[in-house]
C-alpha cells in the first residue's frame, strides 16, 4: 500500500538530542547528516537539518544538539518545550548512563511538561562489554512500563554505521504517526477511539450497507486512501489473511467490519502505523482521532450575543430516522445501550456528561422518547453548536454539514416585530436557596416529586417539548441558577443575551422568600435595562398546596403592577398542579415585547429620553419656523428693492 506524502500537513520535525555527557549524541547527529564518522566532533553542535527526501515521508527534520552541563539546564528546558520529539541517549557501554534514564532524565523531562514521543537510543554499540551482553528488551521493557511516553528503543553505533538512519526515522515517525492514540500497547488491543473511528469509516465505505465490503467497496477504498487499486489477487489474500486468524472477519459478501478492524491491528503491530493514520486522515482525522476543524463550517454558526442555534428541518428528519434506525423494537424507547450505538461512530458519547446528561425526560423503562432525543439534540446545538454538527457528521449527516443548521434572529429584532420565529426556547430560572425551583425542573423532565430537600450547588439544565394548542410542538430549555450563582452570572455584560424568558421561583409560604424573589427580579430587569438585553419575566409563586404568608396577595399584586407584568402563577409540584407554567413560559417568550419588567431607575431613563426628543423635536420646529421666517424676509426685502 502506498504511503501518504507529508501527513498532517507538518512543515518540519523537530527533533531534540538529550542525554548525560559523553553518550554520543553529537556523533550519532552528524553520523546521520553526514553518512561518516567524525573524527572531530564540536563539544555542541548546531542545528542540522536533514533533507525532506531524507525518508519516504518527505518531511524535512531538524535536529537540535543539548548540553547535558548544569549551567545550561535552561536552554535545555527551552530547547525541550519547542520539540516534536525527544531522541534520548544512553551509553552501552556506561551501564550507569543507562539507570540515570529513570532516576533523572525521563521524570525530568515528566517535570519540565514534555508530552512528546521519546525514542530511546543506546549509543556506542560497538563498545559494549561481552560480558554485559543482554537483550534491549529485557532491560527496557520495565522502564517503558514505568514511562509510557517512550514509543520505542533502538540501539546504534555511529562508528561502525549500525541502525543510525533508523534513530531519525523512528523519531519522525513517532511524531507523523504515533502510536498512542490508536494502539493499547499493555492489552494489545486498538484504543476505543480509534476503533469508533474506523467503524465510521467502513460504514462510509460500505455503500450497499450490508454490514461488509464487497471487493468492489474495496477497491475504492484502496484507491481513496492510497490513489491505487488491488488486484484480484491481493483481495483474495487480504481476505486470506483475515479469515485463517479471525472466521468471522470475512463472510460471503465480503469483509465484515471485525475483519476490518482485525486488519488494522496488524498493521500496527506490525509497525505498519502509516497504514491506519493514511486511512484516517484521508477521512478528516487529526492526531487526536477528532475530525480535523477545517471540515465543521464554523463560519455558518456565527452569530451575535443574542442570537441562537437551532436545527434546520432536514437535520430533524435525518434524526428522526437515526431514531428508528436504532429503535429495533419500535417501541418509541431508546435503552441507553441503543444511544450508546448511535455515538459508536463519534470519538464518545457526548451525554455522558453534564450538561446533557439527564437533561431530558426519561421512560419508564429508563430510555428516551423520540421527543426526549431530539430535545437532547437541541439542547446541545443550542450549547455548543459545534459540537452538534461535529457529532452530525461522526453518526453519519449525508447532506452539507451547514444545512444542519440555522441562526435564528436577534433578539432585540424579535423584541421589535414583537414576535418570535424560534423553536427553541431558553428560560432562566432564578429564586432563593428552598423556593422550589429544583422540583419544577425535576418535573418538567418527569421525576417524581421528593420531599427531601438538596440544595443545587452548580447549574444544571432540563430539556422537553411542550406541545401548544393546535399541536405545535416547541423545545423549552430550563436553566436553574443557583442564587449563589446570580451575581457572577450578571458580572458579563452578555449574560442575559441568550436568555428568552426569565423565570422567578419563590416559596408562597414564606415572606423572606418572597422578599429575597423581588430582589432577584430587580437585580436582573436592571441589569437588562443597563445592557439593552431586556428580557420577559414571570414570577411563579411555588409551594401552592401551603398556606400563604400574611400581605401575600397584596405585595405580589404591587409588586408587579408597579413593574408591568403579569401576577405571579401559583403552582404545586407536590400536588402536580402546574397551571400550564410551561405552556405559559413558552407563549411570553413567543411575544417577547410584553412582560418586560420596568424598574424605577430604567423608567426615569426612559422619561428623561422621552424629554430629551421632545426637546429636540421644539428646538427642530423653532429652526424651522425661524427659517421659513428668514426666506420670508428675504423675498420682501427682494421685492421691495424692486419697486424702488
């Protein structure tokens, strides 16, 4: 198979030399530039640069020579950190160069942060005592055991032109197509992401889609990958090759996807990496087995502070049928492991973690509905845009990455045409530590009501569908921030930017609650109006099913006559009485110029501009009258010297 002509694009290696004096580093450099041993050699020497058609690759190298002298420890480090990879000598025939490797040079290379391959070297092979004669693996295999940033071991001598070019060729190599991230050396095995990776791409390949590729499919893989096709013969032995190791690697229609797999880890333990990165990266893959960023359309995501992302209607049908893909039974219930495949392609599943995982509802039998998948769905390119088209593309998105995606209007525009287009909704939701925020969250994504009371430390978000009168369907978001969290939330400029709707959660039972609510809704309408990202608000009296506290009617209803919004909605998570909060979430945030709090501050700002127009409007129409009365003056003063 053809190799791949300067993989990841890479301008140059850089290879730094280290090791305890006297090891041969400098003579193992110029051995290798020069193809003959120095009689002379500089105590350092300066960068040597060898050619680009020096090795198959076609990357050219430079290799930096160090001192091992204390006094130029700092050089060293500084040489050390800019270096794609780490050549370090020993000496075979100084037994002692060969400890210090782990008691000094590997935990020093560890403390000064150099996450570089290193390729050990024992120099002057031709030296070594007779008598000490034992084999590179049995010394080494516990020291790579300890350091598992070595990548491989060699042993040269420059005198007598033994494995010199191999040093540099291992190096750059190390650097071009590592080991790490695709092999598990301890279990032998493929790592998962790479495994995730080429599952991809023999789907990609395997256009009939029934689980192998034909020789054909083959063929065009081969050409893809290395711009040459397979012989007949060599399709029969790959397949041979395959099927005396593994049976079930090949069956009648070809080459199943363990076959596949199977391939590429002999490859690689045959040191065959190029192979496996050639394939990757003719398939967008960068070193970290991530698509590289030059195939997600970043620029169709770019958008103001107050603007969102949201699926187009093609990525929801194409998910949709993902779902039923996946959904075998047809029982409108995607298990966990069922998720887990529709991520097999992706470098992992991206709602393992908060803030996605359990952000949507649940089943009963503890999976997601098809609304609960594409709220997730929504949720993530609401959050991290980029990371859903990523994953758009790993599952398998057929059409161009930035038809996935649409940045809906601005806010402040929806605020003006007093309407909203969106269909995915994000609420705020603010109130004090035990007001009842957490179980109005907890039930929006169907969790039972618990007596039991946990303060939530950190934000968390809950994701569903709300179904409208006439059976449209949108997407609400819940954000519940801490009341701890408030402050620094509104220490950014943008906070309020992305927020749709503000939410105010208080305890009816208790006036400190209630108290401690009002503050929050100044706190937040001010910070809107300072900022010019206002946004609706509604107060949601919590804790229905308990008596109120005393005045409670009367300082609510002032409270939001005096700031123009709706009175607070009481509601009870304990009884299940949510007198249509979300409903009613979703349709103020739909009509965004209404329920805008105005506080005292923000009123007498907006009286003083009102003034201020006014003002301007008079002295603009006293212009005017002055002016016209001017051009009157003129005509009859024009006139009058006439008729004289």
């Amino acid at each position: 198979m053809a190799k791949s002509s300067n993989p990841e694009g890479k301008a140059g290696v850089r290879i730094v030399v280290v090791g305890d004096r006297g090891t041969g580093k400098s003579s193992l450099i110029v051995t290798a530039a020069a193809e003959t041993f120095p009689t002379n050699v500089p105590r350092l020497l300066p960068p040597t640069r060898l050619p680009e058609d020096f090795y198959p690759d076609r990357v050219p190298i430079t290799i930096i020579d160090t001192s091992s002298n204390p006094e130029d420890r700092g050089k060293l480090a500084e040489e050390l950190k800019r270096a794609d990879a780490v050549v370090l000598t020993y000496g075979c025939d100084q037994p002692e160069t060969l400890n210090r490797l782990s008691t000094f040079w590997l935990p020093e290379l560890r403390q000064l942060e150099v996450k570089v391959p290193v390729i050990v070297v024992g120099c002057k092979l031709d030296l070594r005592d007779d008598q000490q004669q034992v084999s590179l693996e049995q010394v080494m295999s516990p020291i790579m055991q300890q350091f598992r940033e070595i990548e491989t071991c060699i042993e040269c001598s420059a005198y007598k032109h033994i494995q010199i070019p191999e040093v540099f060729y291992y190096a750059q190599k190390a650097v071009l197509h590592p080991t790490g991230p695709l092999f598990d050396q301890e279990t032998q095995t493929l790592k998962p992401r790479c495994v995730r990776a080429l599952k991809r791409i023999f789907i990609l390949c395997d256009h009939d889609r029934d689980g192998a590729l034909s020789d054909a499919e083959l063929n065009n893989f081969q050409v893809k990958c290395f711009n040459a096709p397979l012989q007949p013969s060599e399709i029969v032995g790959v397949k041979r090759v395959v099927q005396d190791k593994l049976i079930e690697g090949v069956n009648e229609r070809g080459l199943t996807l363990t076959g596949f797999l199977f391939l590429h880890a002999l490859f690689i333990e045959k040191g065959r990496l190029e192979t496996t990165w050639t394939v990757l990266r003719k398939f967008g893959y960068n070193n970290d087995i991530k698509l590289s960023d030059d195939l997600i359309p970043y620029s169709s995501f770019k958008r103001a502070p107050d603007q969102s992302v949201e699926l187009t209607n093609e990525a929801i049908e194409f998910l949709k049928g993902v779902y039923e893909l996946f959904d075998s039974d047809l029982d409108n219930n995607l298990r966990p492991i069922e998720v887990e495949d529709v991520f097999s392609t992706a470098p992992e599943n991206p709602w393992n973690d908060a803030p996605y995982k359990d952000a949507a509802e649940r089943t009963a039998l503890g999976g997601l509905s098809l609304d609960a998948f594409l709220s997730e769905w929504a949720l993530m390119t609401l959050l991290d845009p980029a990371c859903s088209l990523e994953n758009l593309i790993y599952i398998g998105y057929p059409g161009d990455p930035s038809s996935a995606i649409r940045v809906a209007r601005r806010r402040r525009l929806d605020r003006k045409k007093q309407q909203s287009e969106r269909t995915v909704f994000q609420c705020f939701v603010f109130g004090p530590a035990n007001a009842g925020k957490s179980a109005l969250i907890n039930s929006f994504r169907g969790r039972p009501y618990s007596d039991s009371y946990s303060p939530t430390a950190d934000e968390q978000y809950a994701v569903n569908v709300v179904e409208l009168p006439g059976g449209i369907k949108k997407t609400l978001v819940l954000r519940e921030i801490p009341e701890d969290g408030v402050a620094k939330l509104l220490s950014s400029k943008e906070s309020l930017a992305a927020c749709d709707i503000a939410v105010f959660v208080y305890d009816s039972s208790d006036e400190s609650s209630w108290k401690r609510t009002t503050e929050l809704l100044m706190d937040v309408a001010g910070h809107g109006e300072d900022t010019g990202y206002e946004v609706p608000c509604l107060i949601v009296a919590a804790k229905d099913d308990l008596d109120s506290f005393p005045m409670a009617i009367q300082n609510s209803t002032r409270v939001s006559q005096d700031m123009g919004i709706e009175a607070p909605i009481p509601i009870s998570s304990k009884l299940s009485d949510f007198n249509n909060i979300f409903r009613r979430i979703i349709n103020a945030a739909e009509h965004p110029h209404l329920s805008i709090p105005e506080t005292e501050s923000g009123r007498s700002r907006k009286q003083y501009h009102r003034l201020i127009n006014r003002s301007l409007m008079f002295v603009s129409v006293g212009a005017a009258v002055a002016v016209v009365g001017f051009a009157a003056y003129r005509v009859y003063a024009a006139r009058k010297n006439a008729s004289s």
